[in-house]
C-alpha cells in the first residue's frame, strides 16, 4: 500500500458538512480518503488536503 498527499478544490456551495465533502472526493477524483483537512475557502472553491491509498497499476 503506497499512502499519497495531494490538495484538491471541490466547489464552495457553502456545505461543510463530512458527508458533501468526502461525495465531493469520490465523485470528482475518485478517491476515498484515508484523512482530509480544509486548508483554504475562498468564494469559488474549497481547497481540501488529502491523504489516500494510491492505487497501483
């Protein structure tokens, strides 16, 4: 298993809850993360720091 790091920008629509944030990560990047932590909010966006399984090919 071979853990990444990345920060990802799911749409602000003033939502915070776990749940739209984690469908957010799955339906946009298709990742389950393993953590995640909001590191900006701006008007448009919201930048979310990941940490998930990278899938090996």
């Amino acid at each position: 298993m071979q853990i990444q790091s990345k920060i990802f920008e799911i749409k602000n629509t003033g939502d915070f809850s776990v749940e739209y944030i984690e469908s957010q990560l799955k339906n946009l990047y298709m990742i389950i993360p393993l953590r995640w932590a909001i590191v900006e909010i701006n008007k448009e966006s919201i930048s979310i720091n990941t940490a998930f399984e990278k899938t090996i090919s």
